[in-house]
C-alpha cells in the first residue's frame, strides 16, 4: 500500500522535512501500525511515535483516533496537539 505522510510543527523541525511518499509494508492499516512501523526508523523516530508524546493524526484532513485505517492512496497527517489561547 502507499500512502502520504504529512509532517506538521514540531514533528516536522524534528524529522527535516514535511512530507513523504511510502510503500508500506503488509499488515500497516492503522494509525498505530504506522507509528510503529515509523518508530522502527530509529531513536528520532522512536520518541516521536512510540508514545512517549501526544501525536494526532489525520486521514484525507479528518482528525482520526489511533485505530482509524487507511487506503492506499491515502493522506495521513501527523502533529503535535494544538493550544489555543
């Protein structure tokens, strides 16, 4: 399956850069499985995803819980929590 990940504020001065296209391997179709899959990238990626921090995610704009799943062709959207003021 490929998707688009999106990278957002902190996450994306983090990671130094905003965007990617990957092919995911068989079994990632959920939010979780992906900031799993993503975490295995090493120790960045591992305190950004593995639940150590607040990281939301959205599919195609709509802000989704770490269950939702994804299609192929998909946009998915990760950033930190947002405070207003």
């Amino acid at each position: 399956m490929n998707i688009t990940i999106l990278y957002f504020a902190r996450i994306k001065e983090v990671v130094n850069y905003s965007s990617e296209d990957v092919e995911l391997p068989d079994g990632v179709e959920t939010i979780v499985a992906l900031k799993s899959w993503l975490s295995g990238r090493g120790d960045t990626w591992q305190k950004l995803f593995s639940g150590g921090g607040v990281v939301r995610a959205a599919i195609n704009h709509e802000l989704v819980d770490d269950m939702a799943t994804f299609d192929d062709g998909d946009e998915v959207a990760f950033f930190p929590p947002v405070t207003g003021g």
